[in-house]
C-alpha cells in the first residue's frame, strides 16, 4: 500500500512538473511570438543624448517588448517634435522646455515619458591664455551655448548661483555644440557653456582649454527630482496607439535600470562604441574624465508634476520658457504611472 501511495504520488509530481513546464514553455513562446510593431523615433544624435537609448536598443530590450526602433537622427529637440507632429516620426526625443514651448505654439503633444534629469556637471571654458580668470571676470563675455532654452537656463543658474548676474554677460546661440570646442580655440566665443563632460574634458585637452568656477552644479539642485527631457507624442497618435506608448515606456524603463547596473568600464566602451571617445584612455591624461563622462542621470520613474513645475519656473525665470501651460493636460498617463 505503501508502494501504491509512493507510485501515485510520483506520478502526480511529475503531471505537476510537466504542466509547470509546459506551461513556463508557452510563455516563453507566448513572449517571443509577440508582434513586432516598429515605432519611427525622432531623436538627436549620440554624442548629445544619453548613451542608454541606443545602447537599449542593440542589448534587444525594445524587442524583448515587441518594439523595433527606426531612429531618424535630427538637430535639435524642437526639430524633433516638428517631425511628429507632421507624421514623419512617432515618438520624439526632446527637452521639457521645447515641448512647453511646442505646445505653447498650438501643437497638440504630451509627454509620454521621462528620460533624463539634468547632468550633475556645468562646464564654462575658456581658453588657457583667456584674461578670465573667475566666473566674477565674465562682464561683458560671449558665452556660446546650445539652441535649446535648458541650456541658457542652466548657464545662468550656475552663473548666479556663483554670485555673478547673468545679465551681464551675452549669450550666442551655437546649434551644433560638437563644435563648441574649435569655437573657442579660434576665438569665435570668449566662454562655451557645456553640460557634457565627455566634451568637456576632451576639449580641455585637445585645445588646451580650461574650466572657470565651479563644475559640479550638483549642490545647486537645479531641476532636483524632475526630468529636464523626454519622449513626446501628439495626442492623436497616443489615443490611438496606447498599447504601443506603455510597450515603449515599459522598454525605456528596463534600459535605464539595466544600463544603471553596469560597471564604470562596461559603460565606457558603450560611449566609445556610439562616439568614439575613449574615456579610458583619455582618463589617462586628463584624470577625472572617465568617472564624469560615465556618471548615469537618467530619470526611471513617473513624474512628479510639482518638483517638473519648479525646473519649469527655473526655464521662465532664466530663459523665457513658458510657465503658463496647464501641464495636467500633457503628461500622458504612461509619464505619470
């Protein structure tokens, strides 16, 4: 009786088994079977956005979410949300404050979801042989930065922050900031303002440049707690294509906690792969460069509409940016949750 109970029991362990089995089997089947559905994406270039997106992309986790990624690569983030709202792309990478503005101008967009927060860094260099010697010498100084109106803002937070009104100082609008370097080494600029430290510290080195003031923006806590970019969408497109948009947030969240988890070095030769800077090899002359240029700051989680407010009112105070947007009607629901 005993030897029937033990048969009997064996054989339902192994039914269990076999059906946990069978089962664990068709979900995996049932998730690699999921329908490709290729989403047009509007983004700047490598060396400008954060290195995680791409690197997402080629690691399989969009796929892994039934995402292919068709990458049109343009100027800035405003150009971006133009190729959305005319159909070209789906999905749009851009800044908070040109969507603030975009939506200002009549387009009907929202912010289906988060990507960074602002990098921990703020470079203003300047030639070695430059008369400035503190950020309390810059009267009257060219300072040439990026188009988008984060980056006048951050400039002149840090300015200020330092003490030093940035009202005495003229801002020059360079749209191509991979330039920013031979810019100010042939003099075309007195100062350029960078928030990358890759380009940074590359730029020190290879045009014998240097930094004035402090860097590390950090303990100003500028735009602390809020994403300063993102991926928008028109309201049309997100009505329709719901499913898609969470597929697409669900994916970006997976890379940024997976690209959060890998090793200093690991990171290094992603941005080496997407740039071709070596940070580790530039470390060797220009200590500091691969501890910044891997430093992570992407923003994985839902927004916090009061803290996205106060970098909000940050851009209006510095550089223009329109405070007056009713937000709740643009923050899709996949930015919220």
């Amino acid at each position: 009786m005993s030897f029937s109970f033990s048969t009997r029991l064996a054989s339902v362990s192994a039914l269990v088994v076999s059906l946990a089995l069978a089962s664990s089997l068709g979900s995996a089947r049932a998730q690699s079977e999921i329908p490709l559905r290729q989403l047009k994406i509007a983004a700047v270039s490598g060396s400008v956005m954060p290195q995680d997106f791409r690197a997402g992309i080629q690691h399989g986790i969009f796929r892994k979410h039934g995402i292919d990624i068709a990458i049109t690569e343009l100027a800035t983030g405003t150009n971006n949300i133009t190729a959305a709202v005319q159909g070209s792309a789906d999905i749009a990478y851009a800044d908070v404050f040109a969507g603030l503005s975009s939506i200002k101008n009549g387009f009907d967009i929202g912010l289906v979801a988060p990507h960074n927060g602002a990098s921990p860094y703020q470079f203003l260099l300047v030639r070695d042989d430059s008369p400035y010697k503190s950020i309390q010498d810059l009267k009257n100084a060219n300072i040439a930065l990026g188009a988008p109106p984060q980056f006048k803002a951050l400039t002149a937070a840090v300015l200020e922050g330092q003490g030093f009104d940035p009202k005495l100082v003229k801002f020059t609008i360079v749209p191509d900031q991979t330039t920013f370097g031979a810019l100010l080494a042939a003099k075309q600029a007195d100062v350029v303002s960078t928030s990358s430290a890759v380009n940074a510290f590359k730029w020190i080195h290879q045009y014998k440049l240097r930094p004035l003031g402090e860097t590390a923006k950090a303990q100003l806590k500028l735009a602390d707690g809020s994403p300063i970019a993102g991926w928008w969408s028109t309201g049309p497109w997100f009505a329709k294509n719901r499913d898609a948009a969470t597929r697409f947030r669900d994916a970006l969240r997976e890379t940024i906690a997976w690209y959060g988890s890998l090793s200093v070095q690991e990171r290094a030769a992603i941005v080496k792969e997407q740039t071709k800077i070596d940070l580790a090899a530039l470390d060797q002359e220009a200590p500091g460069v691969l501890e910044a240029g891997t430093t992570y700051y992407a923003f994985g989680g839902p927004v916090d509409l009061a803290k996205l407010q106060t970098w909000i009112d940050t851009g209006n105070k510095y550089a223009n940016v329109p405070a007056d947007v009713d937000l709740t009607k643009h923050i899709y629901e996949t930015a919220r949750n």
